[in-house]
C-alpha cells in the first residue's frame, strides 16, 4: 500500500509559511475534489511547495490530502465526494502553473481559488440536455439500432440528465443519480417496446444505461495501481463499481415495471449500416456528448471530439479488415491516449476525463447487456437453466471484460509512450 511516497519540499524562494500552506491547502482540496489522479496530485503540491520555499510532506488518500509542515502543524484537505469538472481542474492547472513561474502572487492565487468553483459554471443546462441527448442517439446508431430505439434513447437520455441536475442539488445519496437517470430511461425504453415503435428492443434499454458509465474514474483507479497508489486505485474502483451497480439496478426495475421479466433481445438492424464516415461522424457526436457533460470548455471540447472519431475510425478500418474487436480497440485506444495526453501537457486539462469522453462510443454495450440478460434468464431457471445459456452468458461477460480492459490499458499505454516521446524534448 503506497497512497503517496512521503517527499521533502523545499529550495525556491522562501515564502510567508501560512500563506503557503494556506494555498497548498487549498490547491490540494480543489484538485483531489476535482478528481486529479494521486500521483499527479502528490507531484502539483511537492512542485508548488519547492517554488515557495517551504518543508512540507504529502499524504495522499481517497478522498483526503494531508500536509504536515515543518512546525509539526497538520493541514487536512477533505473531498466530500469526486466531481468530475474539467473547467475547474483546468483553471487550477493554471493557477499552480502560474504560481511555480512567478506570474501570479501567492495573495492573487489564494483569492483566485477561494472564488474558482463560482467562476466556473456549467454549461447552460438545456442546451447540456439537448447535446447529451444528440449523443446518446449518436450511440444507440453507432450500436446499429433502428430509429425508434435511437429516438428513445436520445429522450430518455436528456431527461435521465436534468433529473441527476436536480438530484445533486438536493445533496441526496451519490448513487440515487445513476438509479433514478437508469430508471426512467429503461421506463422509457419498456413504454416505446410494449408500444411496438422498435424492431431493436434491447438498445431503448442499453443506451441510456451505457451514458451513466463513470469513466474517469475507472481510469484514474487503473492509473493509480498502475502508479502503486493501491489504497486510492481499489477505491475509486469500487466507486466506479457502485455507479455501474446502481445503473444496473434501475435498468431492472424499470424494465421490471414496464415489461415484466422479460428479456428483450439486443439484435443490430439490418438497416443500419455504417460506412467510415458515417462511423467517424457518430463517434464524434458521442464524444462531444460526453465531453460537455465533464464541463469542458468549449475551447477544448474539439479535443475529446477529435479523439473520439480518429479513435473509432481506426478500430471500424481494423475490424473491417479482420482484426478482432478487442485488438482494434486497443489499437484505436492507443491512439486516443496519445493524444489526449498531448492536450493534458498543452492545456492542463485532466487526462481521464478527455480520453474517456474520446473513448466511450467503444464501450461493449452489446455484451454487457447480453450478459445481464442472460444472468437474469438464469437467475429465474435456477438449476434447470440451459448450459448454453449458462455457455453464453459467461463468454459475453468474458468478452465485454476483455474490450473494457484493451481500452483501459490502450489509454494509459498510449498516454505513456505520447510522455515518453516528449520528455526529451522538455
């Protein structure tokens, strides 16, 4: 267990201690709330304390950062939960950056961080909702679904969203949000199924189910492991993990609601082709979705858009030509890492953010739902279940676990070469 290596701070300039520590305190509750991964946070606050003169060790946990300074004082900064705010994290970024190369006073930065989070808004809540729901049916197309599910999917989805807004205000239970957005889309998508509207029942259920998916902090939970940050890597999985449970929970009893125990099948339309443009374009708007709803600004928004179509246009060329969808997004992964991790050195953004919003249109949503479905057949056989149902439940799990782990460790493989290539020239 290694939350973060203990490192002396010190060299610079010699700063007044309380202002100092006042600003590392600060810094240090914005960027771990803002969900900045633990090794990259260990290294801002160790930089920053050396440029102001002053001794300081860092303790990084989940959820919490403390400094001990020289006079055996302790400053504790404690997240009330990961928010996921790209403009936030990048404003920041830029403080500590303009701090560390003298442009900024350290009475200017303190000022500027007390007052971040209300300078930087969210995007208008409508126009969120509308360009969330434009994603959502993006997705649902990409899957190859008929309009109706891409319609639904589109609505619920944009609705799903508004009403996790009005949750959050509420301060309720972090994982009432993904429930309740899960419920009314599957609500939804039962409602457009028993009506009939759909040849593609299975994708009014899924979609809006996969736009709940917590990227980042999947990959910030990989990055910290890879990274040795064991005790904040395996939670902020098992955050990730209690996301994916409670969207999961709403999908069932919504579908419950509306359709029984019925499983409805996830069978592509065979109207729905796709070409490599029409592929790329798709994949773009998906991102966008995305990247909007992590608050990025929209001078950095084409980033996730232009990783999100390079990505899939290189995974849709592979696999037409044969390669197995686990390679292809990998190699699409890679990619995407590559250049995410370019903009996170040119821009400051957070990386996991803007290579999740690039990656999502790759999620396995096909075989995840699959896989719940059939779990569900077999919970109700019980021991009178078909083996090859059993068969396939477990090769679509298997599957979708091997397509999610080629983009988790293509993202991070890629961000590393993208550092190692550049590192020279820096």
């Amino acid at each position: 267990m290694n939350p973060a290596q203990p490192e002396l701070a010190h060299d610079a300039f010699s700063a007044e201690p309380d202002a100092a520590m006042n600003f590392l305190h600060r810094t240090a509750r914005l960027l771990l709330e803002y969900n900045m991964r633990s090794e990259l946070l260990h290294r801002k606050l160790v930089r920053a304390a050396r440029h102001l003169g002053v001794d300081v060790l860092v303790f990084v946990t989940y959820r919490g950062v403390t400094l001990f300074s020289p006079g055996g004082h302790q400053y504790h900064a404690q997240a009330p939960e990961l928010r996921i705010n790209v403009a936030v994290s990048a404003a920041v970024n830029g403080i500590v950056d303009a701090v560390c190369e003298d442009r900024m006073s350290l009475s200017d930065a303190i000022a500027e961080l007390d007052s971040i989070e209300q300078r930087s808004k969210r995007h208008n809540r409508w126009l969120l909702a509308a360009i969330f729901g434009i994603a959502a049916a993006a997705l649902a197309r990409l899957l190859q679904a008929d309009w109706g599910a891409v319609v639904v999917s589109g609505v619920s989805s944009g609705l799903g969203l508004l009403a996790r807004q009005e949750l959050a205000k509420r301060h309720v239970v972090l994982f009432a949000m993904p429930f309740t957005a899960a419920l009314i889309g599957s609500v939804m998508g039962g409602l457009v199924i028993r009506a009939g509207w759909t040849a593609t029942p299975g994708f009014c259920l899924m979609v809006p189910a996969l736009m709940l998916v917590p990227g980042p902090h999947l990959i910030n939970g990989l990055y910290d492991m890879l990274e040795n940050h064991m005790q904040t890597g395996i939670s902020r999985l098992g955050l990730a993990i209690g996301i994916l449970v409670a969207a999961a929970l709403g999908v069932f009893l919504g579908g419950w609601i509306t359709l029984g125990m019925t499983t409805v099948a996830a069978t592509p339309s065979a109207d729905a082709h796709l070409t490599l443009l029409t592929d790329i374009l798709l994949a773009g708007l998906a991102a966008c979705g995305f990247g909007a709803f992590y608050n990025e600004p929209w001078r950095v928004l084409w980033i996730s858009v232009l990783c999100g179509m390079v990505g899939h246009g290189i995974r849709f060329l592979a696999m037409q030509n044969g390669v197995s969808q686990e390679i292809a997004t990998l190699a699409a992964c890679l990619a995407i890492g590559a250049m995410a991790n370019v903009a996170v050195d040119r821009l400051r953004v957070p990386f996991a953010a803007v290579a999740f919003a690039g990656a999502v249109p790759m999620m396995p949503g096909v075989f995840i739902y699959q896989g719940i479905a059939g779990a569900m057949q077999v919970a109700r056989e019980g021991a009178h279940a078909d083996p090859a149902l059993l068969a396939g439940t477990f090769a679509c799990f298997f599957k979708a676990c091997f397509v999610v782990g080629a983009m988790g460790l293509g993202l991070l493989l890629g961000a590393r070469m993208a550092g190692l290539v550049r590192r020279p020239r820096a």
